[in-house]
C-alpha cells in the first residue's frame, strides 16, 4: 500500500459509494484514506483533507477514466 497515490479527494462519504463498486467492478485495488475517521467526526473533513482514494499508479488511466465518466451529465434521451 506504500506505493499507492492519492487520484482523488471527496469530502463526504457518500460520494465514494458508486465510485466503490465500480472500482470492485473492475477488480482494481484501492482504499479510501480518512474514511473511517470522517464517517464518526465528519467535520474533521477539512483538517484531514477529505477522503482520498488511493490507488496504485499503474491504475491511474484506468480509475481516471471511471472519474471521468462519474462526472460526465445525466443525459436522457
């Protein structure tokens, strides 16, 4: 876990649930740093820094690109 890096920081726990099972969907490893502690003191969030999703950099294109569609608008046709 020494070599995973930071991709990206959310500062409440319920942004990380879909994102959670996407990354289980595709069998990348990952972990979410500060999460425990900020689902008990949730105002710690911006002393902590929020929650950062760890992953290992070899899977940085690839988690990126699940961000990526994660912010992308609802469209309905």
């Amino acid at each position: 876990m020494e070599s995973f890096k930071t991709i990206a920081t959310f500062y409440y726990d319920h942004e990380t649930v879909i994102l959670k099972h996407l990354l289980e969907q595709e069998d990348i490893p990952y972990y979410f740093e500060n999460e425990i502690t900020l689902s008990v003191v949730p105002m710690y969030s911006a002393a902590l820094g929020g929650i950062k999703l760890k992953v290992h950099p070899s899977d940085f294109e690839q988690v990126q690109e699940i961000l990526d569609n994660l912010n992308n608008p609802l469209k309905i046709v």
